[in-house]
C-alpha cells in the first residue's frame, strides 16, 4: 500500500521550491547587475583611452583629470615622502607599490602622486626593503590616470593594524618608507603638506631604468561571463518553479481525489 501523502510534507516542499525561486532569481538579478557594471567600466576605459594625451600642470581642471586617459607631468621627485603599497602582488609573488609625489610648482607646492611600479617583498629578517634611486632635477613622466589609488581589502589584526596607518607626518624620523595597505589622496596630503592633483598617474614605460615593474593590474570588464551566469541562475529558478507547479498540481488533485472519495462514500452510506 502506498504511503499517504502528507499536507505538511507538502506545504514544506512548496516553501522550499519557492525559496529556492526567490533565490535563483534573485542570483541571477545580481550577476545582471555585475554585467551592467563592468559594460560601464569597459565604457569608461575605452572612453578614457581615445581621449588626447593631457599634459599635466598646476592649473589643469580637474574635469580634464579623466580616469584611464593618458597623461604627462613634468616635475621633480619628492622621494622623501615616498610610501609603499603593501601586498601588490605581480605574477604571484608578493611585493609593493612605489607611490613618490611629482612637484610641479614649488611656489604653491603643487604635485600629483605617482605609482612608479612594483618591487618584490624582501624576506623575513633580511630588513626593508630597497629602492631604487630617485632621479634628481627636472623629469617628465608619462603613464594614465586613475581617480584615487586602487584600494586594497584591508585584514586588520590586533597586531598589525598600526603598521599599516598611514604616518601623521611625513617624512618619518630615521627615513623609513611607511608602509600602508591603502592610501587616500586626502589624508595623504594632510601628512605632506603638498597641494595634490585629484588624480593619480600610474606610471608608464621602462624608460627610467629603475628596475621597477609597470605591467599594472586592470579591472575584470567580462561582463558576457556574468550575462552566462545570470542565464544559468534563472535556469535553475525556471526548474524549480516548474517543480513547485508539479508539486502543486499533485496536490490539488490529491485534495480533488480525497473530495470526491470523501462524496462517493456519503453516497453509499446513504443507499
């Protein structure tokens, strides 16, 4: 004899099918949304990119300071107030940022940040680590723009936490390159003193010799892979809104069948 069918099994295969929809689709709603993101990210970039290269001065308007483009700053070196982006990773090793301010008028104290490119993360008890030499004079930098310094999640610890903040004051007593997870330009600027560009120049180019990596990391702008996801996700809702359909439907005829059962006896009873 087959086992009955229970209203409560029932019911709780309907709110789960139906919880799992509410899921599904709301998955894939997010990987459309992703999609949309990274579309606009890849339009910024080639927008970006066919724009003039902008020669940097200290009256540029900051309209003109438009992410991805290329750019030129003529200035000197302030290697003093250089900082080091801890865990940059290149390749797959560990290593650091090099971000030195470019002055460009000493008189009002102008300057944009640099990143000057990558270095590799000295071992454990052999001491900081080394910089190349910053060259003296007048120099001309070329690289793109970018609106602030690409962030880094932080993993604060109980340890760790004041050896990633970024100095007060720079330069540092003794001449220690802080090192720092992330570096706003505002607080940035406090620390210095300099009047900085609201923009950011990611170095291009191995014409200063210096030994330092330039391949910079680019943003994912894939955005058919999140379209591809979002597709599977609202398959996988379709199904298990068909499955809550089926489940419905055997139990609305269960509830037909067991009402008529139900009249059919009244009847013989009443013969």
């Amino acid at each position: 004899m087959a086992r009955p069918h229970s209203t409560r099994y029932t019911v709780a295969a309907l709110l789960l099918l139906g919880l799992a929809v509410t899921i599904l689709v709301s998955l894939g709603q997010w990987q459309l949304r992703r999609s949309d993101e990274r579309r606009a990210i890849l339009d910024a970039i080639e927008a970006g990119r066919k724009q003039a290269p902008l020669a940097l001065t200290p009256a540029t308007p900051p309209a003109e300071m438009t992410a991805w483009r290329a750019a030129q700053a003529s200035g000197a070196w302030l290697p003093e107030f250089s900082v080091l982006l801890d865990n940059r990773n290149h390749d797959g090793k560990p290593g650091y940022w090099l971000a030195t301010p470019l002055l460009l008028d000493a008189s009002s104290r102008r300057a944009v940040l640099v990143l000057r490119g990558w270095l590799p993360r000295v071992i454990q008890g052999q001491g900081e680590p080394r910089l190349p030499p910053t060259p003296e004079g007048m120099q001309t930098v070329e690289g793109e723009l970018s609106v602030r310094v690409p962030r880094l999640f932080e993993l604060w610890s109980l340890g760790g936490a004041e050896a990633s903040t970024l100095p007060a004051s720079l330069p540092v007593a003794g001449g220690t390159v802080p090192q720092v997870q992330n570096l706003p330009l505002d607080a940035y600027a406090k620390a210095t003193g300099l009047a900085l560009l609201p923009t950011v120049l990611s170095q291009r180019g191995d014409t200063a010799g210096d030994g330092l990596v330039r391949d910079w990391p680019q943003p994912s702008v894939d955005f058919q892979q999140n379209t591809s996801y979002a597709v599977q996700w609202f398959a996988f809702g379709a199904i298990a809104a068909i499955a809550w359909l089926v489940v419905l439907g055997g139990a609305i005829r269960r509830m037909r069948q067991r009402t008529d059962n139900a009249a059919q006896a009244r009847i013989r009873a009443r013969r």
